[in-house]
C-alpha cells in the first residue's frame, strides 16, 4: 500500500525536480548494461526453479558412484598391479587381496568422499564431462 | 537485502523474479537496469551532490543489487528495493568521505576549492543548487517522494525514518525549495560539499 497524502500532493513540483536532476548519462547506462554479463559465461542458464531435492539427489547419486568406483577398482588393483610388485610372501599377498585389507583406507577414503560430495562432486562431473 | 520493503508488486518487478528464476540472470539484470537506472542515478546525483560521484556509486549500486538479486521476491518495487541499496552505499561512501577529509586537514593539506564550486546544472539550476542547500534528510524524503513518486510508507522504510517525521520533512523541504524559486533575484544559494551527506 502506498501513502500520499493531499496535502503534499504538488505533480508540477515533482516534474520540475526530477528534470532539474536529469536523467542517466548515456556513458553509465552504456556501463550498466555491459555490467549485466559481469561474473556469467556466455548462454549460461541457471535454472533456480529446480528444487533443493533436485540438486541433493545429484549429489548423491555423485557420491554413491564414487564409492562403487573405488569399491571396484581397489581390489583389482591391489591384485593386478600393486601385488605383483612385492616379492612373492602368500600371506602377504592374501592380506593385500582380502577385504578385510581395505579397513585401514576406509576413513581417509571417507573424508574424501564426504568432502567431495559436500562440494558437489567436481571432481567427478569433471571426469564425466 | 531481502525485499521486505512493501508488500506492492509491480509488473516490471515480478517480470525480474519471473526471468532471474527462470536462469536468465543476464536477461533479468538487464530488465533491472532499464527499470531502475534512472531513479538511481537521480537520487545518487541528489544526495552526494556529485555527478561523477553518482556515477560511480550507480555502478556499485548496480553491482551489489546483482549480487542480492536471489533475494529480491519481487513483492515490493524493484526502485524502492535497489534505492535502499544504492542509499546504504552512499552512506557508506559518504563517512569515507569525511574521514578522508578530516585527514586532509591533518594533514594541512587545503582542500580542493575548484572542486568544491556547484556543479552548474542545465536545466533548472537554481532549484538544483536549493535542493543541494537542504539538509540530507528532507534532500533524500523529497527525491524519493516526489522524483521518485513512492509512498510516505516506502520512504519511512528506505530511510529508517517515523512517517511522521518524513511528512515533516516534507513540508520543509518543500516550503523551503518553493521560497528559493519564488524569489526573483538570483542571488548565489549556499552548497554544502560535494559528496559529503549533510
């Protein structure tokens, strides 16, 4: 609701003070318009329609790859590539292929995971791209 | 800043949330500036008394409402939401402005007097220099009200101000600007410094 009262009613007064003040120099509009783009890549859409669930199911979708991934890969590399390279010991190299080996990479492999999610998984849209 | 200002909408202001929530951001700055360039300038120019100054203070204006563009619900207008961020700034600037000058005069260094001269306006100059010459809270109540056409309520809430005071302040200032261009000599009008909010 706006308030304008009669008795301050002058639309003459008004007039003459906003030509008195003039309007936007051509120069700075110019600026401002240039100024519009400022921070955006060209043809760049963010939708900010998409809802909060929206975004937080990609992310976790990220992060749930991202574990399945290293899940995956590990074993295989800890058999096939890093095994190999140490002087033969059965027992050793029944610990490096076990599961239970992974116990100790467990945590560190967490946080990162855990922080890579929290960001939105960069790192894994960047592999994806 | 959210726009807790008013609860009018306005077309041009629903038209920005409609394309900023779209993702047109570019589109939707651009219907900002064109909706509320001129208002800003006019009241950036009024206040510091400076029309680079303005200038540059509609700049940042511009840039800081950018920023704070998800914030705007589109509820109030989209004038009297970028006026209070262009009105903060100029506060902002203004204090750094005395402070500046209070080290100058430490410093003993004189003040630039060319630069304190009125800027010479072409259209109606003795009615800018008189509405130069008003304190800076009837100067801003009057731009905003009659320039700017907002609502007693709108300026109250721009300014941090009772509605009453504002009325008060409007009548003077409208009393005194009217006395100024009623007299028919054109003796010089007293301007206080250019970019320091009295």
């Amino acid at each position: 609701m706006s308030v304008r009262p009669e008795d301050l009613k002058d639309d003459r007064f008004g007039e003459r003070l906003k030509r008195s003040l003039g309007t936007t120099p051509a120069r700075l509009s110019l600026r401002l318009e240039r100024l519009t783009a400022a921070g955006l890549r060209p043809g760049e859409r963010d939708d900010r329609s998409k809802l909060l669930w929206h975004e937080l199911g990609i992310q976790w979708i990220g992060l749930g790859l991202a574990v399945v991934l290293v899940l995956g890969i590990l074993p295989w590399t800890l058999t096939h590539i890093i095994a190999p390279a140490i002087p033969s010991s059965p027992t050793l190299l029944g610990m490096l292929a076990s599961p239970g080996s992974l116990g100790p990479l467990t945590l560190p492999l967490g946080l990162l995971l855990f922080v890579e999610a929290m960001r939105g998984a960069p790192t894994l849209r960047r592999w994806l791209r | 800043m959210g726009d807790t200002l008013s609860q009018e909408s306005d077309p041009p202001a629903a038209e920005i949330r409609a394309l900023w929530r779209e993702g047109r951001i570019e589109e939707a700055r651009l219907a900002l500036v064109h909706e509320t360039q001129h208002s800003v300038f006019r009241f950036l120019k009024a206040m510091m008394r400076d029309e680079d100054l303005a200038q540059d203070l509609a700049q940042d204006t511009f840039m800081r409402a950018f920023q704070s563009l998800g914030s705007f619900r589109g509820e109030a207008k989209a004038t009297t939401w970028i006026l209070a961020i262009a009105r903060n700034l100029a506060l902002n600037r203004s204090r750094r402005l005395r402070l500046e000058q209070r080290w100058q005069q430490l410093t003993d260094q004189p003040p630039d007097l060319a630069d304190r001269e009125a800027v010479p306006e072409p259209g109606e100059p003795r009615l800018t220099a008189a509405l130069a010459a008003l304190p800076s809270a009837q100067r801003e109540a009057i731009v905003l009200y009659y320039v700017e056409d907002l609502g007693i309520d709108d300026v109250a809430r721009i300014t941090g101000r009772p509605a009453n005071t504002i009325k008060s302040d409007l009548h003077r200032a409208r009393a005194a600007l009217r006395a100024v261009l009623e007299e028919r000599q054109d003796s010089a009008t007293g301007i206080g410094e250019r970019g320091v909010i009295r």
